[in-house]
C-alpha cells in the first residue's frame, strides 16, 4: 500500500495541474444534435433531424364541414407530431354562378361565431375525448395555409440537407 500511495498522488497531481483537453467534435457527434425547432404560440416542438424518418402534407375533409390541411413528422420514439390549419369547407360553385353569395354567408356566420365569442375554436387545438384524442400525438394548430406550406418546406429542407434550423410564423 506504501508504494502505490507515491504513483496515485503523482498521477492525481499531473492530472490537476495538466490543462483540460476538450475532444475536438467530428461532423458525426454533431450531426446526433443537429436539431428542427417550431416556437409556434401553442408551444415549442424540437425533434433530431437525425430522427426524422418521414415528412409529408396532405388534406382532407372531416364530416363534408371542415377542410383540414396537415403536416406530420414521423420520428423515431413513440410519439407523433402533427401541424395543421382547419378552414370550413365552402363549397364552390361551377362557373362561378352564385360564388358571391356562398362568399357572403360564410362571411355572415364567421361575423357571428367571432360576436358569440366563439371564433377562438378555429384557433386552438381541439380534441373531443375519446374520439379525436391521439395517444402519443403533439398536435399544433397554425392560423394560416400559407403558414402551415411554409412550415413544410422548413423542415422538410432542414431534414434533407440535415442543417439545424428554427421556424416561427
């Protein structure tokens, strides 16, 4: 024990007294850190780049009432996420003919709905328990189309060309 006392203090002293070397980062470690960040005013989602597996936009209507336009992010783990913007579905008139008034109604009842106070619904998430609530889903509602197409072509160059990046509307 009193010969290994001497080498463990001078090895402890030339470790204190050595500087610190810090590894230098190869692309490879920072490429696990390379990371897509939405800070949307429903909340922030960030996800590894190097965990997207998928990127994709597409719409559809719920019940003939609602166009919904949506982007999901499939990534490893358990969780989805998902951005979307919902509009009422107008229908449009062929030619044109009677557009004006279908225009003007929708007009009418957005009046309304936005008197009543409800006009916050088409501005937040809405889930109706248990038939719209998604397990291990994130959900993030945008106020526009434009908004949501910009969003897609954010991350889905930030995925390919694996480069870190931050979107805000």
């Amino acid at each position: 024990m009193k010969k290994t006392f001497p080498i463990l203090a001078a090895l402890a002293l030339a470790l204190a007294t050595s500087p610190a070397q810090e590894p230098t980062p190869t692309p490879e470690a920072n490429a696990g850190r390379a990371v897509w960040r939405a800070i949307l005013p429903g909340g922030t989602y960030i996800v590894n780049l190097s965990a997207i597996s998928s990127v994709s936009i597409h719409e559809y209507l719920v019940d003939g009432a609602a166009r919904v336009t949506e982007v999901n992010i499939s990534s490893i783990g358990t969780e989805a996420v998902r951005f979307y913007y919902i509009e009422p579905n107008t229908p449009q008139m062929p030619g044109g003919v009677g557009q004006s008034g279908i225009e003007l109604l929708k007009e009418k009842v957005q009046e309304g709905v936005s008197r009543a106070g409800a006009d916050d619904v088409w501005q937040k998430v809405v889930k109706n328990y248990p038939t719209t609530t998604h397990a291990r889903t994130v959900e993030y509602r945008l106020t526009s189309k434009e908004s949501l197409t910009k969003l897609f072509k954010h991350v889905e160059d930030a995925w390919i060309n694996r480069k870190p990046a931050t979107f805000k509307p």
